[in-house]
C-alpha cells in the first residue's frame, strides 16, 4: 500500500503548518509522519495535536499511565503492520 498524499517536510512547512510542527516539536519531542501528513489541513492538524498531546501528555490532561500508553502504541502499531 503507498501513501496517497505525501508528507509536508520541515523545509517545505510555512505558516500553520510551521507553527504546528513547532508546537508538535515542543509538546511531543518530534513531528509524527501522520502529522505531517495531515499538515495539508492545518484545522484538522491541530485538532489532532491538541488531542494526542492531552492524551499522551500528563502536563496536557493525560491521567493514564505511562506505561499503558506505550504499551497500547507498540500493539496498535503491531495490528497496523507497521514495521518501525
């Protein structure tokens, strides 16, 4: 399966899609490809960042442990496929 829409790079980012990779970088460490993906609609990005940062984030709302969190992560990607 390939990838319908590419994803936005830093150097290509400007505007919305810049600040959102820099809040994403800020409140999360990094920008995820799904991310930068979703870049090419900045309303529903930063939606998006909102919720994975109050879901994954304690200083954000998060209340589950952390190691919950991970673990649920590694096995949804696990049933996606993913291979990284």
């Amino acid at each position: 399966m390939t990838q319908r829409l590419r994803g936005i790079t830093d150097a290509e980012a400007t505007g919305a899609a810049r600040e959102i990779f820099e809040s994403s970088n800020r409140l999360l460490g990094r920008t995820a490809n799904l991310m930068r993906i979703l870049a090419h609609s900045p309303h529903l990005t930063k939606w998006y960042l909102g919720f994975v940062a109050a879901v994954r984030q304690p200083d954000a709302g998060a209340v589950s442990d952390v190691r919950l969190r991970n673990l649920a992560v590694l096995k949804t990607s696990t049933l996606n496929g993913c291979r990284y």
